[in-house]
C-alpha cells in the first residue's frame, strides 16, 4: 500500500473530519508517515492519546 491511499487525521483536524480510531494503520511506522499537519503537535507516538 503506497502512503497515497490512505491518510490517517486527528479527532480535532479542521482539514477533514477525523477519523476514530482505535490505532493507526500498520503502514504508520513513524509520526512522518503521518502527512497532515494535524499530527504536528505530538512528538512522538506515546503523546496520542488512545481512541
């Protein structure tokens, strides 16, 4: 699966509506795999807090 068929975005994000979830999709590997700037306020996984 290329980055380009999915996007994953916050709860809170004012581009789309977010999507719940419950965890991120296995391609997600790293917080850069994740393209929207609405992930930019957490520097790393353990700062998400759970769906």
């Amino acid at each position: 699966m290329s980055s380009d068929d999915f996007s994953v975005h916050t709860k809170a994000c004012e581009e789309v509506s977010g999507m719940s979830l419950s965890s991120l999709p296995d391609e997600v590997t790293s917080l850069d795999d994740l393209a929207c700037e609405c992930w930019e306020k957490f520097d790393s996984f353990e700062d998400i807090p759970s769906a």
